[in-house]
C-alpha cells in the first residue's frame, strides 16, 4: 500500500501493523519496560523499525490533523511515534499553522498519548521548544517539568533541547531546580543529557558552573551524563562531590 497525505487513520494502522515483526515486537516490549509496574506498563508494540517510520512519515506530510489526532488515540506504539514524525513534518512545513500543531500536540500529552521517552524525545523540542523559541518565551515549559506526571516533566526537560540549539541556556536553568531532586531514572537521564548538550553546544563553562555549586545535589545518573564527555579526572573529581 502506497501511503500519502490523503491516507485514513485505518490505512496508516493497516500499514504499520502490516510491517510488523512478531521478534522485533518482543524485543520492543522488554526494551521500553511494558511490564507491569514499569513505565511503558500495557504498551503494544508490533514490531516496526523506526528508520522505516521516519521513512513513512515523509509520504504523510500535509497528513490532516483529525487525522493525526486519531493516530495518537492508538494503542500501537509505532502508530503513535509515526504520528509525532508526521506532526514534526506538518509543523516545520511553509505556511503551517503551527499554532494549531502545538495545540495538537499539547492535547496529545495532557492525554497521556505521549508516554515513553522515545515519543517525547522526538517531539517536545522540534514541536514544542521549537515554538517557545520562536516566541521568546519558555515559561511554559516550567509548568510541565513542575508536574510530577514521568512524561510531562521530561517534555518540560527535553524542550529546553531547542532553546540549547538555539544557544540559550536560560530555560534549562529555570527547569534545573524544579527537576533535580526528581531520582526516576528517565527523569535523570534527560537532565543529565540536556546539561551536557549546554557543554557542548553553548560554553563548557557554564555546565562546570553549574556543577561545581549543584554537583552534591544530582542524582549520580544526572551527573554520570552530564561529565560523559569530561576527561576521566574530571569526572571523577566531580563524581566526587555527590
């Protein structure tokens, strides 16, 4: 089946269920912790690669937004992560209305059709910061990483990523106090990501900054990521301090 722009939400479904592989579904499953009482708890997975869903979603761009929005009320996970690379296209496109896509897209997470962190990481800084950059205001992305909902916190993490590109380090140092005591693994590790990404993108100065005051306060996941690049004295002088 050749997919485009006027495909239904059935025909996407039929597609990448149709791609499916039953090995690579299982494998899927274990990796992003769907067991019971782990964070992906219930996710369906069938299997699909996510080069091959990056490769559909390019066939999907202008994809409608009712449309998208019933991509996102899926059950597979695959379906769901097509639809954020699609949204992505449809955001970035000329002439968006990317109003309306950000609009999308935050419905989608306060919906909890957002919920790993492979979906999050793929949309909340190309969407979301993306959009807070562009209006000079990164406010909101505070009032998610406030949230103790797992997913909206690392949305309010991760879209500080766009200011980072931008070369602003303001809005990851507003969220850093609302997420630094937080010890969920997932949590951590996008801080600890975000922090490096400031090292390396804007000035190592202001990450040794902040780590030679906030070290003794990080969770050693945190920290861990943030030195990965450091030279091993470094690091472990400030693996030292917590």
């Amino acid at each position: 089946m050749t997919l485009g722009p006027d495909a239904s939400a059935a025909e996407i479904v039929s597609a990448v269920t149709s791609m499916g592989d039953a090995e690579k579904a299982a494998s899927a499953r274990r990796f992003f912790k769907t067991g019971p009482g782990e964070y992906g708890e219930g996710d369906e997975f069938v299997g699909v690669r996510v080069p091959d869903l990056r490769k559909i979603s390019r066939t999907l761009r202008g994809l409608p937004a009712p449309v998208i929005v019933d991509l996102l009320a899926s059950g597979i996970h695959e379906v769901r992560h097509l639809a954020l690379f699609t949204m992505t296209h449809n955001f970035t496109a000329r002439g968006s209305d990317r109003g309306a896509w950000v609009q999308v897209y935050r419905d989608a997470v306060r919906a909890g059709r957002v919920n790993n962190w492979d979906l999050v990481d793929c949309s909340a800084a190309d969407i979301l910061g993306a959009w807070l950059v562009a209006a000079e205001d990164h406010g909101e992305l505070l009032d998610w990483a406030a949230s103790d909902d797992l997913w909206r916190r690392r949305v309010g993490i991760i879209g500080t990523y766009a200011f980072i590109r931008a070369r602003r380090p303001d809005a990851l140092s507003d969220v850093a106090p609302l997420v630094i005591g937080d010890r969920r693994d997932l949590v951590q590790k996008a801080f600890g990501w975000m922090l490096r990404e400031t090292g390396e993108r804007i000035d190592v100065e202001i990450l040794t900054r902040y780590l030679d005051v906030h070290a003794p306060e990080m969770g050693r996941t945190a920290l861990s990521y943030a030195v990965e690049k450091f030279s091993p004295e470094d690091r472990a002088h400030y693996r030292s301090l917590t």
